[in-house]
C-alpha cells in the first residue's frame, strides 16, 4: 500500500494497483493524473474538500463515496455517488469503510447543506486507517481509538477552522495510532503553523509524526 499526500487534506491512497482518493482539493497539485482511480471519498462539502471530486468522478467514472445529503448533490451535478450514514462498514473491492463522526459544519460552495461532517477509517491490506476530515478535538475519539484501532491517523493540524496542534496532540494520545500524518496546514495564511513544532509535540507523547511533502508518499 501507498499513502500519498497531494496537499491540505488531499490523499491519494493505492493498493494493489487501484487507486482511492480522499478530498482531491488540488491546487496543491494540478498536474495530478487521474488514472486507475476506483474510488473517490469526501468527507464533508467545503470547498476545500469537495474540490474536483465531482469533476474526476464524472471523467473516470469513479463513485464519490459520502454522508446522504453530499452524495445527493453529488449525483445532482453529474457524479456517480455510493450514499452512506455514520457508523456501518461498506465493503468495496479493495478494502472496506465506515463513516465516523467530525465535528464542524457542512455546506456545499453554493450554499447547500451537506449533511453532517465526516471522517473516514479505513481498512486495506492489514491496516487500519483514520482520515478525520475537518474537526475539532472531541471525545469520540476515543471511541475511534477503542473500536477501530487504527495505525495510522490523518488529522487536520492548522487551527481557526479544525483543531490546532495542541488540540491534535491530544487526539493522537485518544486515537492510539502510532503513526500520525498531519494535514490541513500551511495551504493558507489563516492556518500556517510550524510544522517542527508539531513533530515536537507529538515525538513528546510517544507517537511518530509522519509529515508528508506534497506528493510525498508513505
Ligand atoms: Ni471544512
Ligand atoms: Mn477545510
């Protein structure tokens, strides 16, 4: 399996040759080929992270995976869609998904709403992976942390609009996964950090910061 990050909360994900994105915002890198693309997941509908998915989905003809009401919207504007609700597996050719919990809001760059927040847990190949879109710190993260397990933890770092360092800090310590994958960072002014403070911090209570170049791959 490969982990890799196209910039803000953008990931690109391949096992076995199939390829998922998650929230292909990606001014980040717009060069980025589409190719193999079997699956595209989005947590909630900001711009920031609905980005091109309808576009990629109607070029590739790849499902975006989200919450009811994005998916309906989704599927309004041209995208193939698979709808789901918080808190049950889906399993897909490659893998399976559950939909859990963010704490922010949700609504469409046109002003339409989009159903509640997401974050995503993953399992591929024999990891489990927890990419927890847009949210503050909150306390179902232990519940993530129990139930799930993961080992790998994708967490929005940037403050103002999520989380900030200290906040995420704490998240890895309840999440349990070793490896943390900071995001959602330094893409604007209002959410740049120093991202050795951020390693620092997270060396601190035991964890491994994974800190991913944009196209940088784990
Ligand atoms: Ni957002
Ligand atoms: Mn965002």
């Amino acid at each position: 399996m490969d982990i890799k990050y196209l910039g803000h909360s953008a990931f690109e994900i391949t096992t076995k040759g199939k390829k998922i994105l998650v929230d292909p915002f990606l001014v980040a890198c717009p060069d980025y080929k589409c190719e193999n693309i079997y699956d595209i997941f989005v947590t909630h509908a900001h711009g920031d992270h609905l980005g091109s998915a309808i576009e990629i989905s109607k070029t590739t003809g790849a499902p975006i995976t989200a919450v009811y009401e994005l998916a309906n919207y989704c599927a309004k504007n041209g995208a193939k869609t698979i709808d789901m609700g918080l808190g049950s597996w889906r399993d897909y050719s490659w893998g399976r998904v559950v939909l859990v919990p963010a704490f922010h809001s949700s609504s469409t760059p046109d002003g339409i709403y989009g159903g509640c927040p997401c974050g995503f847990v993953f399992e591929i190949e024999d990891k489990t992976i927890y990419h927890a879109g847009d949210t503050c710190l909150n306390s179902e993260m232990k519940m993530i942390g129990e139930i799930y397990q993961p080992d790998i933890t994708m967490l929005p770092i940037g403050g103002k609009y999520t989380m900030d360092i200290e906040h995420a800090v704490k998240a890895a310590e309840w999440i349990g996964a070793t490896a943390i994958i900071p995001m959602h960072y330094n893409t604007f002014d209002a959410i740049s950090v120093d991202i050795s403070e951020f390693e620092r911090q997270i060396r601190e209570v035991g964890k491994m910061p994974m800190t991913l170049q944009i196209n940088g791959s784990l």
